[in-house]
C-alpha cells in the first residue's frame, strides 16, 4: 500500500510520531501481531525503513522511536541532508 499511495497513505496505516520531523510509522497486521516499522521519505522519493518491532502493548516504545531517530539522523548526515 505505500508503494501503492506513496506520502498521501494514511491511517490507519500510517501513523506520524508526534514531535519527530519526518519520522512516519507503518502499521501492518499479520495474524494476531501488530508491527510497527518506522520510516521516513528520502529526496521524495524512496522510503527508508529505519526500524521496526512486534508490538505486544498498547503504548509505543520509546526506545524503540530513540532507535529509530538514530539511524534517520545516521543516514540523514551521511546523504548530506537535513532532518
């Protein structure tokens, strides 16, 4: 689906963390598990999968958004763009 409908997907399936620029999160149901992977748009273009996790509680785990603010920043420099 967000290969499908890029930025303009939604929720229930795309979710943005609140006070995290450009961080988005992807909520996909297999089964009975709920993942939750974090990503963010590159030069509008590509997504970059940053991380992700099988969800079990009803509250996101911040050490698992910490995770992932890491590796977009990580990335972000390295490509030489702004966050």
């Amino acid at each position: 689906m967000l290969e499908m409908f890029g930025h303009e997907l939604k929720a229930p399936y795309v979710k943005t963390i609140k006070g995290i620029k450009n961080l988005k999160e992807l909520r996909i149901r297999l089964g009975n598990n709920i993942c939750r992977l974090f990503f963010f748009y590159f030069k509008k273009k590509t997504y970059i999968i940053a991380s992700g996790y099988i969800k079990k509680e009803r509250k996101l785990k911040q050490n698992e958004i910490e995770k992932a603010i890491s590796i977009m920043n990580n990335f972000l420099e390295e490509h030489n763009e702004e966050n």
